[in-house]
C-alpha cells in the first residue's frame, strides 16, 4: 500500500515503538536469500516515504544491503499495560504496528542536524556509563526509502484503525 496517504499514522506507530521498546526491527536478506533480522533504535523518519538510521554496529545488515538494498522494517508498539486495556475495551484505540518495505541507500556521514536529533533523543542517558560506549561515534547513517507498507491486523481488535483499507485487503485474501 501507499506509504504516503497513510504517513502521520505511520509516523505515530513508529514513534510510538521507539518510546515504548527502544528499537525496531529491520530485515534485509542474506546471500543464501534467508532473512536476517536487526534492532534498530536510531531509525528517523521525516519527508513522506523517507527515513535514515545510524549505522554502527550492524556489520552483517551492511553487508547485506551493500549487495541488497530492500528492506523490511517492522514496529509494534505497546507493552503489558497497553495491551491489557485494549483486551478490555476489545479493541485498539490506535494503531498497534507497521510494517514498512522499502530499499536502503549507500551508507553516508550524518549532517549536524541529524545528529543533533540523534543526540536529543538520548539525552537521557548521557550520564550512563554505557552512553560513550555505544553512542560516542554515530557517524554514519543510511536513507531509506519506503514505497509501500503493510498494518499489522489483528482482526476486529484493529478494524478501521487505517481507514476502509484493512476490509478492502481481508476481501482480496
């Protein structure tokens, strides 16, 4: 589908997934075609269909998209607490995860700016002995591009979460 019509919800999602696990989730494809499967808690998006991510320790994601540049990034958001109470109220009240299809760039330094946002977003744990250990050079980041996108549907608990689009795809499965 679409990422464009779809992207301040999409936004949300994402937002959403980083505050409550730290990280999303990125797949790209191995050599022998499997999936490989990385956390990614650096992921930005901005212009509609756009994002980067720092890029710093995932050597094995590198050198898949080095050969391979899709990618499929995958944010589900909530916890117990959040859960529980769309259980009771029998629904969700928003749109619980997204799952993102789209191709990588080619690895590039990080302007200022994206770094200053990087720097913001972890503020917090500037005084934490493992802060420099982890996040003392974010140097490089790499753009995606999405061109389409997926919801994660679970049934009546998210209908109408997205607009008429989850009941015109259960019709064509």
């Amino acid at each position: 589908m679409d990422v464009l019509p779809h992207w301040n919800t999409i936004c949300d999602v994402v937002q959403r997934t980083l505050k409550t696990k730290g990280f999303c989730a990125m797949a790209t494809v191995n050599p022998d075609g499997s999936p490989h499967v990385t956390p990614i808690g650096s992921l930005f998006l901005h212009t509609p269909g756009q994002a980067y991510y720092f890029e710093k320790f995932p050597k094995t994601m590198r050198r898949n998209l080095d050969r391979n540049s899709r990618v499929c990034v995958l944010a589900v958001h909530g916890g117990f607490w959040s859960t529980l109470a769309s259980l009771f109220r029998g629904r969700f009240t928003t749109a619980p995860g997204v799952r993102l299809l789209g191709r990588a760039g080619e690895q590039r330094p990080a302007t200022e700016e994206e770094e200053r946002r990087w720097r913001e977003r972890i503020k917090v744990f500037r005084r934490l002995k493992g802060y420099d250990l982890l996040w003392g050079e974010m140097a490089h980041v790499r753009d995606i591009r999405f061109d389409s996108f997926e919801p994660v549907s679970l049934g009546l608990m998210t209908k109408g979460l997205w607009g008429d689009m989850e009941s015109r795809e259960t019709r064509g499965r």
